[in-house]
C-alpha cells in the first residue's frame, strides 16, 4: 500500500460525462485518474456522468494509471452509489467538514462494496479540503474512517477567500499546508497539495508556475497534487519527484 | 457576514479631552474609547467614569462607539462605562472563556438594568498571548456576542513570545493564521492587524501598504492609533468600481450558465464559475454595506454641520 501511495503524485481530473475527454488521460499519463462528478460537470449531464462511469472504471483501471472517483459533497450519496465498482480504487471527497459525515460516507461505502464484488475496506478515500471548518477538524476528519488514506489542501484561495496577500503568498495558505502536513504525517496519510502563488492556481496556471507550486510542495514534504487541466500533468509529475540535486 | 461595517476604527484614549473633541471629525467608522494602554494607571478611575459623556461627542459623525477595558478591571470599568450608545466591548489579553462568561454575564446585568436590548453589545476579544492561542476554539465559542475577534498579531504578542514584532520574517504566521482559522470555522469576522514595512517615513503610506496587502482578503476590518491611516484604510477595504462592475458581470453570466445547465464559462479570459459566483456575490453585498455605512456618515456630518452657527 505505501509504495503505491508514493507513487501518486499527479491526480488528473477527468470529466465523467465526456468519454472522448476522458481517452485523454492516456497521452499524459498522470498517477492517477480522477474521474469527476463534481466541479467540471455541469449540473445537465450529472446523470449521463453517473451512469457512464461503470464503463469509464472498467477502461481506466486497465491503464497505468489508478483510477479515483471525485464526487459532489450535494449529491454525494447518489454519485457514491455509481461510483463503486471493482478496479475503481477510491473516492475523492471535497469539502468534508464533519468526523460525521465521513463515517456515514464510510458505511455506505462498504454496503456497495457488498454488493458489487468489491474487497470490503478495500476503497480509499482521498479527503479534500476546502473550507476553515474542514481544516479546523482535520485530524476527526482524517480518523473517521480507516479509509482515508490521503488529506489534501483544496482551493482555498477561493473557497476561503484568502486574496492575494503580501510577500507573493495567499495569507494563511502556508499554515493551511503545514497543518495539513503535520496531521498527515502523525496518522500516516499522504499530503495533497501545492504550494500555488497568487496569479497562479487552477486552469489558469502556467507549466512554469505549476511545477514551481508542485516542487515547493514537494519540498515541504508533500505527496502529489490534483491537476485542473492534462497541461499540469508533466509539470506536477517532475515536481513531486525527488531531484538528484538539491536546489 | 457581519452586517455592521467596520472597516477601521480609531483608539481614542478616554481621559484625554483634547483627542475627544476632534475626534469625530477623522472619518473612521468606529471610535475605540480606550481603557487600557493608552490611559496611564493614574487616570483609569478617571477615565471609566467619563466615557458616558463622551459617547455622543464621537458618535457625532455617525461613526460607531467601542469601548476596550483593562483585564485586570473588567468589572470595574464595564459598570462605569457601559451605557447606551456603546456597541461593543473590546476585551484584551483573553486567554480563556471563562473570562468572556464572565464579561458577557455582567454586559447581561448592565444591559438590562441600563434600558440597552439584552445581548446586543457585541465582545471583540483579542488574543495576545501564546496560551490565548492555544485556547482558541473554547474562547471563539464561549458566548455568541462575538462577532468579530483579533489577535494572534501586535505588539503584546510579540512581547509574550519573546520576538523581534519587526524581524524580516513574519514572527506572527503561526499564532495569527491558528485564531483566523479557529475564527472562520464558526463564523466569526477577523480583525486585521496586518504588520507591513513602511519605509515611506509618511504615516499615511502605511495605511495604504496595509490596505494594499488586505484588500480582497477575509479581513474587512482594521483598528488604528494615527487619524492619517483612516482613510487609506477605508478606500483600502471598500471594493473598487472595477471589482464590482465585474462582479456584476459574473453574476449575469452565471445566470445564463444556470439557465443553460452549464457550470463554468470562460469569459475575457477569466474563468466564470460557483467560486467566481460566490465571491461576487458576496462582493456585492460587501460594497452595498460600505455605501450605507459611507451615507450614513455623510448624513450625520451634514447634520452637525447644519446644526454648527458660522464663525463669521
């Protein structure tokens, strides 16, 4: 499980509802495939999404790359029940705010898993998060299940209205990512995260920019990073590898 | 969001008649009338007493009136000078609920017994010591007067942790990002106490530097001790026509998108989406408050003015 986990450094978001998009992914070759439900499908092809998503599991769990599902914290019990499917390896969740949650999406989990072949316990669950509340109650968060085998930092910038600061850094952003680290680290998950500047973060950032971002993260001791555009795939994947040279 | 628009306010020492008079005529939203560091022990029975009269004095230009205690007076200076017309009390150096329980009670006794709606005085607590920070989460959530909440920054601060307030690095990261957070999880509004260089030697280049680094950021709020750091300040925090024009922008296309079943549009090259939508939304909402809060100043002022026979 560890060697794998250490192998995830480019998580790749792949819109469900587009099957030819999400061919894609192969040229890039990212860590792992992130199928979505969530941000970059809109709310019209929600249900085309789900119910592509078995066949979408079953072509890119037969790649390189480990397939994840990203799901809608609004609609999570439905996309949770067309996500699970064997060769899908885990579930990412945005957003999370409640040890209470977790728990419950974790018992739903394993009554899928049942029924559709899947190992039971065998399905992760990447936790995303994205709000004060989420970072506040991380380590809850993150031993609500054992599950949960990585804690990410979301996008903050927005969700939490950080601004553009001073000193070339979003306020808080460094805190937000070393807290994320620290509990990370005391319960054995993998960190997600960049360390994106302002100007520079999600489908608007620059290779330049985003292997900086995956490099300074890396650096700090993090994993790997979602990536919004197939563009960030490369940049991230070098970022997060260890140099033979120190810089 | 709290609704009451505070983008800065002025400390104005209590015991000093001279800073009192003038004082309405600076512009800032709020005046603080200080209790603690900026009365000499000498003067702190003096001075609690004197707050009645002043708060219509500082009140005049439609401005807000706060009032920050001593710690080791709350008692004392709450019975003296918590009257009608303060609207929030400024307690220093927290460093536990317990303490705020206690504030809060007693602002419950005066109220009632003063003619002011029970529980309306909102608490500011500010956190200034590293066992302020530790206790975050049960001082944020001790009684629901707290609204807003500083700390984590200033010149107390940096005395309790032993640290150079100026050093290159920011002595403050951890401390000030740990009670933002704590504070943003329930709710509550930041005040910002942002320590930028100013190498101008202006006084009112400072403001703008402060200004320049929180604007657009969570803080909308900000407390100074120099009447020059008001204004900057206040254009500093309130949103610029720019912004709002394209935040007014967004909300229209969202609008289509929604109608479309679409989730995200790219246009002039910027990305129109829930969290765009959101943050204009509360944009909006942001710049109508700050309108109000200016007109209301204007009206007050006029009113004075009107009501002030001409030297002639």
């Amino acid at each position: 499980m560890v060697a794998s986990i250490a192998l995830r450094r480019s998580w790749m978001i792949l819109p469900a509802h587009r099957p030819e998009e999400a061919k894609r992914f192969r040229g890039h070759q990212p860590d792992v495939a992130v199928l979505d439900l969530e941000y970059s499908v809109p709310p019209k092809s929600k249900e085309a999404a789900r119910a592509n998503l078995v066949n979408l599991v079953k072509r890119v769990s037969q790649s390189q790359s480990q397939t994840f599902v990203r799901v809608d914290r609004q609609t999570m019990w439905a996309d949770v029940r067309a996500a699970i499917h064997p060769g899908m390896k885990g579930i990412v969740l945005p957003g999370a705010e409640e040890a209470g949650e977790v728990a419950e999406l974790d018992g739903l989990i394993g009554r899928l898993e049942e029924k559709r072949g899947v190992v039971p316990g065998t399905t992760e669950l990447a936790l995303i998060l994205e709000s004060a509340r989420g970072f506040w109650n991380i380590v809850p968060l993150a031993e609500a299940s054992p599950r949960v085998t990585a804690l990410g930092v979301g996008r903050i910038d927005l969700t939490m209205k950080l601004g553009s600061g001073v000193q070339g850094e979003f306020p808080m952003y460094r805190y937000l990512m070393t807290r994320t680290l620290v509990a990370a680290r005391m319960l054995q998950k993998q960190p997600l995260g960049a360390f994106f500047r302002p100007g520079s973060r999600g489908g608007v950032a620059s290779k330049e920019d985003t292997f900086r971002a995956a490099r300074d993260a890396g650096l700090m001791g993090f994993g790997g990073c979602l990536c919004t555009t197939a563009e960030q795939v490369a940049p991230v994947n070098e970022g997060f590898t260890p140099s033979e040279t120190k810089p | 969001m709290n609704s009451k628009v505070c983008r800065c306010w002025m400390f104005v020492p209590a015991n000093n008649p001279r800073f009192i008079e003038r004082a309405w005529t600076r512009g800032a939203d709020a005046y603080l009338l200080d209790l603690e560091d900026s009365v000499p022990e000498a003067e702190k029975e003096k001075a609690r007493h004197l707050v009645r009269e002043i708060i219509s004095k500082v009140a005049k230009g439609g401005a807000s009136v706060y009032l920050r205690v001593n710690k080791p007076y709350v008692e004392a200076d709450l019975r003296a000078a918590v009257w009608p017309g303060i609207e929030r009390v400024v307690l220093p150096k927290v460093e536990s609920g317990e303490e705020l329980r206690h504030a809060s009670d007693l602002l419950t006794e005066l109220e009632k017994e003063r003619g002011i709606p029970v529980g309306s005085i909102e608490i500011t607590p500010f956190i200034e010591s590293a066992l302020g920070v530790a206790n975050i989460y049960e001082i944020v959530t001790s009684t629901p007067r707290i609204r807003t909440m500083g700390g984590g920054t200033g010149y107390d601060m940096a005395l309790d942790l032993e640290v150079e307030m100026f050093a290159t690095s920011n002595p403050y990261a951890y401390p000030e990002a740990a009670c933002a957070l704590a504070e943003m999880a329930v709710g509550v509004e930041a005040v910002g106490g942002v320590f930028v260089p100013n190498v101008s030697g202006r006084v009112d280049q400072g403001g703008v530097a402060m200004a320049a680094a929180l604007h657009g950021t969570y803080v909308r709020e900000t407390g100074v001790l120099h009447p020059a750091l008001i204004q900057p300040l206040i254009d500093g925090l309130t949103p610029t026509v720019g912004e709002m024009r394209w935040a007014r922008r967004v909300l229209d296309v969202w609008e289509e998108l929604q109608q479309q079943g679409e989730a995200m549009d790219v246009v002039d090259g910027k990305v129109v989406d829930k969290y765009e939508y959101d943050w204009a939304k509360d944009l909006l909402q942001w710049a109508d408050a700050c309108a109000a809060k200016d007109r209301c100043k204007k009206r007050a002022i006029a009113r004075v003015q009107a009501e002030t026979p001409k030297e002639e």
